[in-house]
C-alpha cells in the first residue's frame, strides 16, 4: 500500500513537471517504477503512464493544438515507434542513451542559436523527424526531450506547444503500446498498475495548467533548457553505468 502512495505522490509531481514544460514525467517516475515494480515490468507500465499523460495534456488545452503539425509529426512517428519497437532488443541501449545525452546538451545552445537566426522547421519536414524520434522512442523509454526542439522550431510555444507535442506523441505512444501487447508485454496486471501510476500523473498535469497560463515565453523557454539539461545529464549518468 506504501509503494502505491509514494507512485502516486511521485506521479503528481511528475505530471505538474511534465504539464508546465511538456516533458519529464519519464524521468521523474521511471526510477520509482523500476523501483516499485521491476525494470521488466516498468516500461510497458509507462508506456500507460505516457498515454494518460499526453491524453491530460491534450484535453487541458484542446483549442489551442496545431493539428498540421500532429498529423506531419505522427505520418512518419507511428510507424518509426512500431519499427523501433521491434528491434529493441537489437541495438545497445547504453550506446543510444548516450547519443540522446549529448544531444539534448548540445540542443539547448543550439535552439538559441536556431532562433537567434528565426529558423523555421515546416510541416513536410515534421514527417522525416518524426519517424526518426518514433523509432527511437520505440528502442528507448523516452525520448520526451527530442520533440522540445522540434515543435518549439515549427513556432509554437506555452500551451500550444504542450498539447500539439502531447498529440503528436501519443500517436507515437499508442504504436509501441500496440507493439508492446503484439508481442505479450501488456498483461492485465502490467496495464492495471499503469493506470493506477498514470492517474497521479494526468491530476498533475490538469494542475499545471493554472502555472502554464500565469508563465511569460521566456520563462518557459527557460524551464524548457533545465529540463533538457537534467534529461541529457541523466541519460549520459546512465549509459555510463551500464558501460
């Protein structure tokens, strides 16, 4: 009962996180679910845990979703993630999360730079990069971070940017969970207790929204660097580890 409780205290943190900025839910449940669960049992857990997540994010600023930018983004996301999925078992994950670390750092100068210089990611460009991130987010737990630099160069920013990236990667999210429950890995169990985390996610994120309204671009814009950073730190921490 203990452990549910503090799922359920770390996942409303992680859904305000994850609902102010767009991304870090991952980051910050993950490590209780592996602990709570098991490793085995925790990334099929939030797979669940992301599609409410993304769902809350969704309907929290529903008018405000750039469906141009989500239907380019999920043309090429859906069936990069089903592909990445699939041969997840293939390439090292340590050697991925390192490539992910050094580019989410490197990402942080570099989206500064990209508007310092008003450069402008269109839509037919969003169907390339999304297959590239469904693929990855296919063969890793999360690739949150990549979508920041993406959607924020098409122009969107603040609660467009949250639910417009929310909707493209729930496309994303609903592909590996289908692959997922292809193969065998989403037993009742596993989607019971991914509801149960994804619930103090989702009131999280329906939280934030009263903070995301109240935040200037450029303190956003902020936030969004921090949480790159600490992604990027992390995920180089943990291919280090596992070296």
């Amino acid at each position: 009962m203990l452990t549910y409780l503090f799922v359920l205290v770390v996942g409303y943190v992680a859904g305000i996180v994850s609902g102010i900025v767009g991304t870090g839910a991952t980051i910050i449940l993950l490590p209780v679910l592996v602990f709570a669960f098991g490793p085995r049992a925790a990334i099929p857990i939030m797979a669940v845990v992301a599609l409410m997540s993304n769902f809350a994010k969704i309907t929290s600023w529903w008018k405000e979703i750039d469906w141009r930018a989500v239907g380019c983004y999920a043309l090429g996301g859906i069936p990069g993630a089903a592909l990445g999925a699939r041969t997840m078992l293939i390439l090292p994950p340590q050697a991925v999360d390192l490539a992910l670390g050094v580019f989410f750092l490197t990402m942080i100068p570099g989206r500064r730079w990209l508007t310092r210089r008003q450069f402008h990611l269109g839509p037919w460009l969003l169907i390339p990069t999304g297959g590239a991130i469904g693929f990855l987010t296919g063969i890793v737990v999360s690739t949150g971070p990549l979508s920041v630099p993406v959607f924020t160069a098409y122009g969107l920013a603040k609660g467009a940017f949250i639910a417009s990236e929310a909707a493209g990667s729930l496309a994303l999210y609903i592909s590996k969970a289908a692959t997922f429950s292809s193969f065998g890995a989403m037993p009742l169990d596993i989607v019971i207790k991914g509801l149960i985390s994804g619930s103090s996610v989702m009131a999280g994120t329906y939280t934030a929204r009263l903070i995301v309204e109240r935040l200037s671009v450029a303190t956003f814009q902020r936030l969004l660097d921090g949480v790159m950073a600490i992604s990027g730190a992390a995920l180089i921490w943990a291919a280090m580890r596992a070296a």
